[in-house]
C-alpha cells in the first residue's frame, strides 16, 4: 500500500462538479475509476482538497489516496494521464506520508475568478469567464477588499444547502487587477476555508460596488446581518477556478 | 433593400462547420434564421467569404447579404449580437456597395494555426489547438517555409472531396513563431486562397519537416507528384482560425 497526492487541472465545464454523484460525470468518479482500472479493482478512493461546482474549474485541486502496489511517481503520473480524458490533465504525481490527507493537511486555498469585460461575450471565452458588461470604478473595489480580508462570519456570502455550521473564515489576501491584453479583470482570493458558492458571491458583491450599486463598505454591514438575501448575485461558475492548494 | 457586410468570430466546436446542411447546427444557419428573425421572413440568405470545417474556429470570417429595409450599422450590430448563441459574436457591421460579395471581393485570407507544445494535453486549451509533444526544431521549419511561399499547384495538399479542378494557389506569407507565455508554436499562413483541408496538411507536413520525419524541401516533390498519398497528415481542426479576410 502507497499512500499518493497528485495534482491536478481540469476544464469543469463537462462535469457536474468534483464530487462523485450517482449517473453524472465528476472528477472524483473519472479518477477513482482509472485508478481502479489500473488497480485491477472497481474503484478506489480519493478524498480531494475540496468540492468544485459544476462548470467551476481547476487549476491545481489535490488529491490523496492509497494505491495498493508501489509505483513510481513518474509511472503514476504518465499512467494516470493515459487514461485522463481530454478535460483532466494530471500535473504531478508524489509519493506521500500515509497521514498525508488532501483536505485535512490543507493550510490555505487559492481561488481566482476571470470577469471578461468586453461589451459582447467572447466565444472563445465563454466557459472559461464570468462576463460583466458594465462600467467598473476599480479604485472602489480596491477600497472594499480590505474589508473582505481578515476574519468574519460570511453567513451572508455562503448559499444555502452547505451543511456547516460554523461559518466563520479567514481570508488572508483578497486581491483584483486588470489584464489589458485579454481585457479581464482578474480576483484572486486566498484563505484558509471558503463555504458554499462563497468566492462567486464575494465577486458578484465587488463587481456591485464597482459599478456603484452598493456602497463601498458594504461588507461590514453584511457581516452584521448574517443574511444571505441581502448579498443577492452568485458570480457565474464558469469563470471560477481553484488556483492552488496550499500544504507545508 | 440594404446591403450589409458582417464581420464574426465563432467557436467552431460545436457548428457543424459554417455552411449550411439540412439537420446540423451550422453558424450559417443559425445567422440566416437571426437575419430572418429580424426581418420577420423564414430566412435570408447569406454569402460567407468561404467555408470553414466542424471545429475550425473564425476570429475574423465575413458574411454580406441583401436586408429587406434599412437598419443603421450600430443596430445592426446590437440586434444581430442579441440574436447569437454564446458561441458567435458580431465584431462588426458595415452598409457596402449592392455589389459586394463576401467570397467574391475578397483579395486574400489569413489562417493561423495554434499547436499547444505541453507533454500532455491542456484541459483549457484541447478545443482551441493541436497537440503535438514531439521535439521539434524550429529552424528546419523556418527553412521550409520559403518552399510553401508563392504560386504552386495544391494538389497534394487538398483532401479528397474538393470539386475544384484548378490547385493553384498563391501563398503571400507564412510564418511561424513560438508563443513562450502559452508554450505554443503558431503558424499563420496568408494567401489569396486555400483549398479544401490545405492549411492542416501545410500544418502537419511542416511539423513532420521539424521533427526530421521528412527532408526539408519535400515541399518542392510534393508540388511535382501531386498525390495527396504523400502529404498524408491532417492537422486537427481544433487549432485552426480563420483570422481576416481582405478586401481592397
């Protein structure tokens, strides 16, 4: 028995979401499947860093399960990639400590969000942003993320249907830039949990302040309230992605 | 009557190519049902400056047509755009002469070809390149290029299928150059026409040139024999665009 953690992209588009889900295609079914297959088994395991939506992406999610046999990391990660389809890519294959687990050894996520900006959607970007149209004060965002960073109860920014009680999270860094050469703004928000919907609705409620429908300390207010109707949009998933997962 | 010239990008991954065929999904249907939509008629027909196959993309394919009314460019523009799926956007819209035709105005064609270098394929990027991981030397390639440049008889390098009995096409430019940023090698190729499947088996010859599967001038034998036999490869339509279309 060899205990692996592999990294991993994937295009979330064609999957509904990471979690395995009877009669749908997910991440975590694809892997446990291949996995089994070159096991000469009918599946096995994997605990992953966290769930992904569906038609949210990756760009580093993390993996970590026992293998019964020993291969080499270099082996594992050009078998495993031979039976990918085309939307999962295996980025790295490591031979890990047995007490090594992907979600509970994680310090911090990393998320990024893509907002294309164009006054039409692109077609070559449309599963892989979230497009908003309309005019954008940056400096105000600027001025509103400070207060996402830190330590808060984000009861208003969590959807409904998560089961966790505890909704207190700590964002360590909460940052936004434009890119001119593609014309997207860019968030990337790192922290040490994020809830249900969380990153799509902190992005929904920045891109309110930008366009000036919410004043720029609205957030405080929102702590306050603990009231998921009061935060409104969801940011659409295709321009999610889990950038990074950080461990040790 | 007014006559429009359109200018569109599409994904082609999920057309059926751009010309119309009875029970597909073709980006000229879907732009002759918007158009008839518009004009409250079943459909109006529409010219494209040449066909591109299922899964070849456009970032600059023209169309011109004959509009029952007259529709200013601006809301032409913003009406077409409402009209499309996700997957076509209008980048513009011109009132031109009643004599000009999209295929038939035009002097000349750019296509660009995208080959994504990484060892494995590229979630984000397998409908939008080829994939070739070989070790390629760039230099036997720049070699070549001279040898596709100027006026040759295609027959080669045209897929069976074409009903043009005249291959002679002139080539005004090709090119080629790595992209370090996407780990890419793109070509782009600017003629006054290609021929049915001609810049993918460009592509892939040139690519078996780069990785020594053939002589540097085989360009100049293939152009003698005249046997699409010997050219054998195809690139994947998944790395090509068609770029621009010019008119005077």
């Amino acid at each position: 028995m060899t205990h692996y953690k592999l990294t991993l992209a994937y295009d979330g588009t064609n999957f509904a979401g990471y979690q395995v889900q009877p009669h749908q295609r997910t991440v975590q079914g694809v892997l446990q499947k291949a996995l089994g297959k070159m096991a000469k088994v009918p599946a096995i395991h994997v605990d992953g860093s966290g769930r992904t939506d569906s038609g949210v992406h990756a760009l580093g999610q993390v993996i970590s399960f026992d293998y019964p046999g020993m291969i080499p990391e270099e082996s594992m990660l050009r078998a495993m990639n031979s039976l990918m389809p085309l939307d999962i890519e295996i980025l790295k294959a490591e031979i890990v400590p047995a007490d090594f687990h992907a979600r509970y050894s994680a310090h911090g996520k990393r998320y990024l969000y893509r907002v294309a900006r164009g006054r039409f959607t692109n077609p070559f970007n449309r599963l892989y942003t979230g497009h908003y149209p309309y005019p954008l004060d940056l400096d105000l965002i600027r001025a509103a993320l400070p207060d996402v960073m830190g330590t808060h109860d984000f009861t208003s920014f969590a959807a409904s249907g998560g089961v966790i009680e505890n909704k207190v999270r700590t964002i360590y860094e909460a940052t936004v830039r434009e890119d001119p050469a593609t014309n997207e703004v860019i968030f990337e928000f790192y922290g040490n949990g994020f809830l249900y919907n969380m990153v799509r609705i902190l992005v929904a409620t920045l891109l309110e302040i930008g366009s000036r429908r919410r004043p720029v300390h609205d957030f405080l207010r929102l702590y306050t309230v603990k009231d998921r109707q009061q935060a409104r949009g969801t940011a659409p998933a295709s321009g999610l992605y889990l950038k990074e997962v950080d461990y040790d």
